[in-house]
C-alpha cells in the first residue's frame, strides 16, 4: 500500500511543482516523500522511479498523440534513434525516472536504521 | 542511517543531475534533463495539430481594437484601427512564429554568430564587422530617428516583437532555443535595421567580382577579358524593352589623370577572398501583363523570388489591414510592412538589380597600428572600431577594424590571407550609407496609383531592386530603383588606388535616370536578373547579372495571349532550358561520333531526342549538364588555373554567344599542356566520352532522371546539423539558367552550428 502510495504521490507532486519549478524538483519531491513514507530501500526506489517514469510516460505520450508525432520523430533524428517517438517518450521517462529514484532511493538509506 | 548506501545514492543522484544539467561535448549541445522534460523541454513544443492560433492572441498594449484571424493554411489577416497597433501586431506575430530565424540573422548580422555556435563561426564574425554590416545599421537608424512618424512605425514594430518574448517562460520557449542552450535577447529598432542589412548582404554584396577580376587580369589580357567576361552579352534580352531610348545623361565624370598607368595597366593580384561569399545566382523572376493580353482585361502581376529556400521560409505571409489601408503578401519576419504583394487599387513586386555597389580600395598604413593612411599626400587618421567577439564556451577575440573616408578596411595583415607586405584594403558599400528604405514598403502598402509607386519607391537605395508594378485602372511598370554610383568607364571593375580621391566615386545616378518603362506597346514587361539596358544606357554599370531566364520569359510572355491565371502559374513552374537549346546544337555539330565510346553513343542518342525541358524526369538534362560541366573544365582550367586562386569562370551564356562565332574559342579550346592543337570537335567529343563514364555510374545508382541526380532539398535554417529537419529528395526539376530556378542543392553553405 505505501508502495502505490508512494508512487502516485511523487508523480502528482512532480507535476505540480513541476509547472512552476524546474525539471529538477522532481529530485526534491521525491526525496521529500521518501523521507516522510519510509519503506525498504528497493521499494522507495522503485516508488520514486515509477512515480516520474509514469507520468512523463503519459505526458509524453499524450502530447505526442495530439501531435501526430511530427516533432519527436524529428527529435529523434537529431539524437540518431530514427523516427521513432514512442522510444523518445520511453527514454525521457526514463531518464526522468532515474533521477527520482536515486533521490528516493537516498532517502530512505538516510531513514534506514542499521 | 546508513552512511555508505546514503552517501553512494546520494553521490549518485547529484551526478545524474549534474550531467544532466549541461550540454555533453557538441552532438549533444543541450542540458538533457530539462530537453528531455515533457513539462519544460522540446514535448512542449510538439504543438497539437489542431491548435487554434485565433486564442492566442490576447494584449492588453493595444490602442484600440484588433483582430487576428489565422486561415486555413494559417496565414494571419490582421485587422487593427491605426498603424501603431498593426506594426505592434505585425511584430507579436513575426516573432510568436519566426522569433529564433529573427534572432539567428541579426546576430549573424551584427557579427555574433559565435555567441550561439562557438569557436567555429570566429572568421564568419570578423568578416561581417570588418565588412561594417553594424556601421551600416546604425547609420540607417540615425537616418530614421530624423523621421519622428517612421520612427514610431519601427517602434511599435519592436515594442510588439518583446510583447512576445516577455511571454516566453522555459517551457514555450521556442525549440532552436532548447537545442542550442541559449535565450532570446530583446528586440530593438536597431536589430530591424541589421535584418535589412543581412538583406543588403545578401542581395548587393555578392554582385561583384572586383577582387577576382583584378586577380584574372594577370593572366587575361583586356580585349580577353572583356570578351569573356562581357559587360553586355550579345543575347541579352534587357528588363526595359530594347530600342527604348535613353535621354542624354545629367551627370558627367572625370576620369582620374593617372588612370592609364596607376590603374588600367597595373596587374596587381589579390590574394584575398570573400571567405563567405554571397551566392551570386540569388535571383528572382517578376513580370507583368497588361490588359489586353489577358482574358480578364485585367493587368496580372507575378513575382517569384528565388532566395534560399529553408524551413522555416525566409518569408512570412499576412494581411495587414486598417481603415486606411489594406496590404496583403510577403512579409520579412524582422521588418514590418508588406514587402511583396497587393493592395486594393495595386500590386507589385520585386527582383534583384545584381548591379555592383561595391568596390575595393588598396589602402596604405603608416605602420601596422593602422591609426593613420596615406591620402591625397598626407597621413589621414582613421576612425578605429574595437570589436569584440564573444565566444560560447570561450574567451572573447578582440579585433580592430580601421575606417578610412572610403568605408572599413576589410583587409589587412590581421585578418584573411592577404599578404604583409600587400596594402589593405578598404571597401566601399552603398549599404554603409542609406537612408530608411523600409518606408518604401509602407508607401507601397498605401500607394493607389502609379505616381503614388513611383513616388514609394524613388527614395529606396540598397539593395537595388526591379520593382515591377501593375494599378486596377490598367497601369503596367517597372523601375530598376536604387541609389547606384555613377562610374567611368572601367571604375571599380577592379581594386582601386586608394591614395589619391580622384578614385573615390563622383556622385551617383539621378534617380530619375534609372531604368523604368511604362505601358510599354507590347503589353508586358519583365526582369529576371538580366542586365537591366542594352548598350545605349549612358552609364557604365557592371554587375553580375544572369541572362538566360530573361530570354525565356520575354518568349514565351511576347507568344501568349488571353492569358489567365492559370497559365501565368504554369509559367512560374516552367521548365525549358532555353540556353540549352541554343548550345546543343554547337556540340552536336562538333561531335565526331566515329570517335565515340560506346557509353557516349548511348547517351548521345537519348540527349539527341531531347525536348529541353530540365523537368524532374528529365535525363536529357542530366546529360546535358554533364556534358556541358566537362567541356567546361576542357576549356577553361587549363588556362585560368594560372590565377592560382578561385576565379569565376565565363558564364554558359558567354561560352554559347562565343561558340557560335569563333570555334576556337580565343584559342582558349586548345589545352596548353599539350604541345598540339586541341580542336573543339575533339574537345566537344572528349567531353562527351567523359560524361559518359560519369553518367554511367549515375545510371547505374538510379540517379540519371534530373530530380534524383541533382536531389534538390530544404534545410532548416541550422542546416546539416538538423538533417532530420529538411525536405529531401523533392521531386522538382529546375536549373538556374530555367524560370523555374532550382538548382541542385540548397543551403549546404553554413554547415557550422555545431562545430
């Protein structure tokens, strides 16, 4: 239960912050979490992680969608992945899914007795 | 707690968003983290296809009431009730659209390309301070602020352009932005000027060979020269209507009194080079049909301007509306007002002059701190700009450029390869010193007449255009319109001694006397970047100028009638290389057959049976392009390899009007290096052969149809550093001796964003 709790709450909060904030918050927010929902350090890493992966899953793929794919296939070009943006969407959130996890995952060693 | 996990994960962390946060080496010039952010980065400029750009228009700086409406190829009608709500509009929208293409070319205007590109763009940067395109700028703009009503008009323009920029957060930000890592900067009045400048650049900078030609006179002797680099070619067909007649001229000139011997017959070459030349076949098409020759009664005016073409366009089209005023057509994101385009009561458009307004003079320091120049038998001291060239990821460069009474020195031991012991040189530009010509383009958005044009256009100065026009009432007309210097014979063909102000231009053409015609008896009138007169013009005006289109317009336009709409579109698109028609039949006659390869018997056959038509599936033009580039390396290099630096060689049109007359060509058809004589039926036929062999190897890649041969595309404007960006392989045929002028690749020029 915190499992999913964690993760809804770290990818909601990410968007918040995230429309007035830098990319970067998505660090802050899930470090915050962790601390205050504690859990083993895998699960508070896999919360973090699938909590932004998730959402700038759907968000991109949502944008995309509207789009008709016409940017991020050329994006993709740019970065040599081919016209490809269902990849780009994956990539970017995982991207943004490492960030958060390793903030969560940082959280919880520090709440972690030995 | 535990230590060593926290600390790992923790370093971990930090290092991701460290990486992330900076741009990695040069194929990944953006900070990825945020690039990759659907919340801020490049998936929020991934627009949905069904935006609706009427809601996005919303100010509070308006005077009084405006409105947009986007059409369905998104073209804004701009409705406003004075002009200082319309310019402001004209600017929101210019930059809500084209802000980075606006930015990109004033800052390479000015000389700040490295700003954005880095270390790479350093000699690209040099050039255009040294060229004084800011001293021209700011010039103009002095002009201006003397005109409080214009003045305004820029001003509403600008203040409309930063209405948008200080909407931008990190998320709307435009995405060349996001790629590059970098943020707009404000607008300015003076920024609008740098963009009319980049257009002077582009358009009057390039239609010189001044350096060239003083480099080709040490191999050429001048009855050579002036055959194969005519100043009229023999088949010209000029913009006004030949047998015009030209009043005798206002000005008279005196020629300088050592011109024979410090001038004429004093080869010196010139080591240095345009290292960013203009392309001098930027060109256009434009005519007009009167009424009686089309099937409405009506006059048609068509216009096709052949600037680069890129993604995003170097045009923007819009409708500008007040209660006084109704302007539709080609806007230049950058500047307001219509520049191409209609009214209600007229319509006009424009093509390039190619006439040169730019000349060289060898100057002479005193020593190398370039502070003082020998002139007129004394040292003069020059104005001395210090420039500094800011560098992305790099410290600053510093240069100075001397100004002398001709213009900047261009040239000197620090810049180019000119060598030390060489005088520098200094360049002479109309476009230093212009008045506002932006305001031609506002008169002519509100002219109604042909006096109200002419009275629009007569104060335009650089660069100098073919304004052709057509009123409802039935008016066709066209005037080559510029502030053009009046030259004696032979002034500023080459580098002129800069020691002595007898070399200095004594005036320039009244405007008066520039070429124009009205309601000419056979009913049209047209340009294509032709020499604008024939010999009878009364002022010596050289230029680059390229005939060929012309020809072919003039015949076709003088065989149709009851023309329509329709077909004046057909003829935009037209393919016939009329050139080729004349040349052809010059090789067919010099080719010895028996002599032939296999292969070139082939293609000998099919160019044979062609139509001359240079249209996407055409291989008689591939074939013909072929044979024509290696016939031309037959003839010329050998002899213009002496000049030991790039030269142009004599056009295709010079190297067709000489055939026909002498096929020995100058003697210029036998190569040099071997001890017989070459003929031009050997030479014709030895290219052909190697042609052949060339053609095959197209023919065997599936690349002999013209189109996928010459595999025209369109860049974004950071060109091969965004290939996923263009439009390649278009199916379009085309050559720049054709109305249809595209030609075998655009915009590789340039390929330095990244490095």
């Amino acid at each position: 239960m915190k499992f999913f709790i964690s993760i809804i709450t770290i990818g909601i909060l990410s968007f918040i912050i995230g429309l007035y904030a830098p990319w970067w918050s998505l660090a802050i927010v899930a470090f915050v979490v962790a601390l205050f929902i504690n859990q083993q350090p895998f699960s508070s890493f896999l919360s973090g992680f699938l909590g932004v992966f998730i959402l700038w899953l759907l968000l991109a793929l949502f944008i995309n969608a509207a789009n008709d794919s016409i940017l991020a296939n050329r994006i993709g070009g740019m970065f040599g992945i081919g016209q490809s943006s269902i990849l780009l969407a994956f990539i970017s959130a995982f991207v943004g899914g490492l960030v958060a996890g390793f903030a969560a995952l940082s959280a919880s060693y520090l709440r972690t007795k030995k | 707690m535990r230590l060593l996990p926290f600390c790992f994960s923790a370093l971990v962390t930090v290092l991701l968003l460290f990486i992330l946060s900076r741009p990695i080496g040069n194929k990944v010039p953006m900070p990825l983290g945020n690039f990759l952010s659907p919340q801020t980065g490049f998936w929020q400029n991934a627009e949905d296809t069904a935006f609706d750009y009427n809601m996005d228009l919303l100010q509070s700086d308006l005077k009084g009431n405006a409105r947009v409406y986007f059409d369905e190829r998104l073209v804004p009608h701009v409705f406003a009730e004075n002009d200082e709500d319309l310019y402001f509009i004209q600017g929101y929208l210019h930059a809500r659209f084209r802000l980075f293409q606006m930015d990109l070319q004033t800052k390479a205007a000015e000389g700040r390309a490295s700003e954005i590109a880095g270390p790479a763009a350093i000699n690209y940067d040099k050039e255009q301070r040294r060229l004084g395109m800011k001293f021209a700028a700011e010039n103009t703009l002095k002009e201006i602020e003397k005109d409080k009503e214009a003045l305004a008009r820029y001003t509403s323009y600008t203040k409309g352009i930063n209405a948008y920029i200080n909407t931008l957060t990190q998320s709307t930000l435009p995405l060349e932005y996001k790629i590059l890592n970098f943020k707009p900067e404000q607008w300015s009045n003076l920024r609008t000027m740098l963009l009319l400048k980049m257009m002077a650049k582009m358009l009057s900078s390039g239609t010189e060979n001044d350096l060239e030609n003083t480099t080709l006179r040490t191999i050429l002797s001048p009855t050579q020269l002036a055959l194969l680099y005519p100043q009229v070619n023999d088949s010209l067909v000029p913009i006004i209507p030949k047998g015009t007649l030209f009043t005798e001229p206002m000005r008279k000139h005196t020629l300088p009194a050592n011109v024979d011997s410090v001038y004429f017959s004093n080869p010196r070459a010139v080591v240095a080079n345009e290292k960013y030349p203009e392309d001098k076949d930027n060109g256009s098409n434009n005519w007009v049909v009167a009424g009686n020759k089309t099937a409405s009664g009506a006059p048609i005016l068509c216009n096709d301007p052949h600037l680069e073409l890129s993604l995003p366009s170097i045009w923007y089209e819009m409708q500008l509306s007040t209660p006084t005023s109704n302007a539709y057509g080609a806007t230049l994101p950058g500047s307001p007002f219509v520049i191409i385009g209609f009214n209600d009561n007229i319509a006009w458009g424009v093509t390039n002059s190619q006439r040169d307004v730019k000349d060289y003079y060898a100057i002479k320091f005193k020593d190398h701190l370039k502070k003082e120049y020998w002139f007129d038998s004394a040292w003069k001291p020059a104005q001395q700009r210090v420039e500094e060239i800011k560098i992305k990821g790099q410290a600053s460069v510093f240069d100075t450029v001397s100004y002398t009474i001709f213009g900047p020195v261009i040239y000197d031991a620090a810049y180019a390869d000119t060598v030390a012991h060489q005088a520098a040189l200094a360049v002479k530009w109309t476009a230093h010193h212009t008045s506002d010509d932006g305001s031609t383009f506002y008169k002519l958005n509100r002219a109604a007449n042909y006096n109200e044009y002419v009275d629009a256009i007569k104060s335009f100065e650089c660069p100098g255009q073919n304004f052709v026009f057509a009123s409802k009432t039935g008016d066709i007309a066209i005037w080559q319109q510029g502030k053009f210097p009046d030259r004696w014979q032979g002034q500023g063909q080459y580098v002129m001694p800069g020691q002595d102000s007898s070399y200095l231009w004594q005036g320039y053409i009244p405007q008066n006397e520039n070429p124009h015609a009205l309601n000419p008896e056979r009913g049209f009138l047209e340009s294509a970047n032709q020499r604008p007169v024939d010999g009878t013009y009364p002022y010596f005006i050289p230029g680059t100028y390229i005939t060929p289109r012309g020809i072919a317009i003039e015949h076709f336009l003088s065989r149709m009638n009851s023309i329509s709409v329709q077909n004046m579109m057909q003829l935009q698109n037209n393919y016939y290389n009329i050139l080729a028609n004349d040349m052809l039949p010059v090789f067919l006659e010099h080719t010895d057959e028996a002599a032939l390869t296999t292969e070139a018997k082939k293609y000998l056959g099919i160019i044979k049976q062609w139509n001359f038509d240079a249209g996407p599936t055409s291989v008689g033009q591939t074939v013909y392009q072929f044979w024509l580039d290696s016939l031309q390396r037959n003839i010329w290099v050998d002899e213009l390899k002496a000049a030991g630096t790039q030269v142009p060689i004599p056009g295709e049109q010079t190297l067709m009007e000489l055939l026909k007359i002498d096929s020995t060509l100058l003697n210029f058809v036998d190569d040099k290096n071997t001890p017989q004589l070459e003929t031009l039926t050997f030479q014709v036929t030895k290219a052909l052969n190697s042609a052949a062999a060339m053609l095959a190897i197209s023919e065997k890649d599936g690349k002999l149809e013209w189109a996928k041969f010459k595999e025209p595309a369109i860049y974004h404007l950071l060109k091969s550093n965004l290939p996923s960006f263009a439009r390649e392989h278009l199916p379009v045929g085309g050559a720049g001796s054709v109305i249809n002028a595209i030609k075998k690749v655009m915009g590789q020029a340039g390929a330095w964003w990244f490095n």
